[in-house]
C-alpha cells in the first residue's frame, strides 16, 4: 500500500523579512522525503484573501492543514508578520515533525 503524500504549505507575502529563510529551510528539509511530498507556496496578497485561508501571518508552516507551532486560526486574519517566539523552525525540527508523519 502506497503512503499517502504529505502537503507542505507555506503562506507568505511579498516584503516579510523571514519568509525566504522559512521557503529555504522547507525546501533544505524536504530534500530526502522526495515523491512524499506535495509542496506549496501560498502567496497572500489581500486581507480578504487572508481572512479565505485563516491566515496566521507571514511565514505560516503548514503541514497538511495542520499549523507547525499548533497556532489556532486567528479571530481577525489579516496580512501581518508572524512571531515565532523561540525563532523560525531549524531544518532539523522542520524534518523531526516530517518523520512524525511520515
């Protein structure tokens, strides 16, 4: 039986200083989950647009729907920076919650 793929999404906006670290580091991490994954960059242009998709803030780590910190949905969405209290993920817990999937 063939595994089901895992979906990474990154939402993001144009000018949000960490959203090319977050895209690099996705991409570092899932090097070696090759054909496992669907990869997805959402660029967020509007607030309404925000508000569609529950936008947490720029960059948002999704793994198949599910936010990477387990943020819930914000009451008002809207196209704002996110803070990552401990900092963006590393490659190495990018990939430890991938191997919790996989």
């Amino acid at each position: 039986m063939e595994k089901e793929k895992l979906v990474i999404e990154i939402q993001h906006f144009h000018g949000c200083p960490n959203s090319p670290k977050m895209i690099e580091r996705v991409k570092e991490a899932i090097k070696e989950f090759n054909e496992q994954i669907i990869y997805q960059e959402v660029l967020v242009e509007s607030n309404d647009q925000a508000a569609k998709i529950n936008f947490r803030g720029s960059p948002t780590l999704l793994i198949n729907g599910n936010d990477f910190e387990n943020l819930p949905a914000p009451e008002n969405p809207a196209l704002t920076c996110r803070y990552y209290p401990k900092g963006l993920p590393t490659v190495e817990q990018i990939k430890k919650r991938l191997d919790l999937y996989s």
